[in-house]
C-alpha cells in the first residue's frame, strides 16, 4: 500500500470531522472505528452540503463548496488511515529522523539509535498542552518519542493487563460459559466489559472495580522505554520529575509514577 499520511494531516482531517471539542490523542486513533467516522461525516455532510444553499449568493455557494469539499477530503484521508492501521502499515509520513551524528548508542535495545538527545538539548523542545497529561502524552508533546513509538508503548501496556474476563472468573463474577458467551457478542467495537454489563453478568460497579484492579495490575509506560533503551533509567527518572511537575501545576497528583 503506497498511501503515506502525515500525522498533521490527520490531525486536521478528525478536526474537520469531529469538531474542535474531542480531545485528539493516541486512545483516540486507537479506538476510533469506521462507523464513527461515517457517522460524523454524515451529519457534516447534512450540514455543509452545497445544495443547502442554492438561494444563496455565488460568493457563499463557493465558499460552502470549498468547505463541502475539504470535509469529503478529510474523510477520505481518515478512511485511508483505517487502511494503513488495519494492515499493520501505519507510521506518521513526517516522523522526523536525527542526523547520525546527533545519535546515541545504548547496548542491547532495539531503539538504541533513535534516542534523542540528553535532557539539556529538549528542555525547550515541544509544547505542552495547559493540561494535566499522562506519561506517554507528556513524553510525545516533548518531541522526545513520535506517534508511531508512542502507540507501541501503550499496546504493550495494554498486553501486560490481566484480561476483565480472568479476573471476574477468578472471583467467581463470572462462569467460563458467560465469558465464553460475551466474547461471542460482535458489535461495533464495544469492549468485553461493556457487553457484559449489557448482557446483565455484571454491574456498572462491578465493571468499574474490574477496571480500577486491571489499572493497578499493568506495568508503567516508563518502563517500555527503559527496557527498550530508549531511555536510561537515570533519564526516565528526570523525566518523570518534570511530568510530576506539570501535572502540578494542573492540579492532579495522582500521576506521578512512570
């Protein structure tokens, strides 16, 4: 597949799609399926389609014409991100790579040459949302990791967490048979714990206990990037302090930890 998508693209594309108050991230591109996309476009479409406006001026049928059509290029850019996701291909087309000699070597990591300089040349690198940001978000917006990286380290956060399913068996929530059968529940993306409060096996409470233990039971991101040697450990460290600190700033403290 020759399709190439820069990460601005599609940041601008899901603008045009979903609006300026959805909160654009890594969980976001994660989640987000294709019948969302389709019904966003959608109601755009019944919103901005130039027939609407056939009294109106030529000036404003033009300009509603130029908007109808960035929408259905939008669109199609955001369709062809579900492509490239879907083939196992997707990488941001502007990830940008260090000159060699800006590269750091580390033994024994499988991202040894894409370390980025020590914490004195990033410092300023990046800007920072005023919000309170976990870990992977405040490493992304330093331009200290790219999406692509990004991305990775949360899927294997997420393979470190027990499945909902084995927990509530193991507590006796749930019996191999109704697993067996909320797994065997299709629909549109919905996730093992929502079909199962939907199904009636287990309560909102009960969901939500087995997602708060789930959380408790994975392994921080910081990890990833140490063991991958993407970052020291002395380097993580510093780095966590500075997330500790913007996080402080907007009033959470509960992320502390990397």
């Amino acid at each position: 597949m020759s399709v190439r998508i820069s990460e601005s693209d599609l940041f601008e594309a899901c603008r045009a799609l979903f609006g300026n108050d959805v909160q654009l991230s890594p969980d976001f591109f994660s989640y987000l399926q294709p019948s969302g996309a389709k019904s966003a476009y959608r109601r755009k479409v019944k919103e901005t389609h130039p027939d609407l406006f056939g009294n109106e001026g030529s000036t404003l049928q033009r300009s509603r014409t130029e908007v109808f059509q960035k929408l259905r290029s939008s669109y199609e850019t955001v369709c062809d991100y579900f492509k490239l996701r879907d083939s196992g291909l997707w990488a941001p087309a502007c990830t940008p790579r260090q000159p060699a000699a800006q590269q750091r070597t580390h033994s024994g990591g499988r991202y040894a040459h894409q370390r980025p300089p020590g914490r004195a040349e990033t410092a300023a690198s990046g800007f920072l949302p005023r919000q309170v940001l976990q870990i992977g978000l405040f490493l992304y917006y330093r331009r200290l990791i790219d999406y692509r990286l990004l991305m990775e380290a949360l899927f294997w956060q997420r393979r470190q967490r027990p499945n909902l399913g084995d927990i509530a068996l193991r507590w006796g929530w749930l019996s191999e048979d109704e697993v067996n059968c909320i797994l065997g529940v299709r629909g549109a993306g919905r996730r093992f714990g929502e079909k199962a409060v939907r199904l009636d096996y287990i309560s909102q409470k009960q969901l939500q206990t087995l997602l708060f233990y789930q959380r408790s039971r994975q392994q921080k991101l910081g990890r990833f990037f140490v063991e991958n040697a993407f970052f020291s450990h002395e380097e993580m460290e510093e780095l966590a302090r500075q997330h500790r600190e913007h996080n402080q700033l907007y009033g959470d403290g509960s992320m502390f930890r990397w």
